[in-house]
C-alpha cells in the first residue's frame, strides 16, 4: 500500500499547478481556423 501512495504523490507532484499550466497554455501560439469552428460544425449538424 505504501509504494502505491508513493507513486501517486509522485505523480501528482510531477504534474504542473494550476498557475504553470495556465502560463503554458498562455505561451502557446493563437491558432486560427479558416473556416471558423463555429461554422464547420454548424453545416456539419446541418447535414444531419
């Protein structure tokens, strides 16, 4: 029992806070979908 709870704190350890992870994904590049995904899935649930 006590390996298991070691690994898992390990784990949880090893994962990124809420602030590193907000930071990451602000650092990420903006992508721009041309059509707009908005659009995509409208004429997709359009053709149902």
């Amino acid at each position: 029992m006590s390996s298991y709870v070691l690994r898992e704190i390990e784990r949880a350890l090893a994962r990124p806070n809420r602030r590193e992870l907000l930071d990451a994904i602000r650092k990420q590049p903006e992508v721009v979908l041309d059509p707009p995904a908005a659009d995509v899935l409208r004429e997709e649930r359009e053709l149902r």
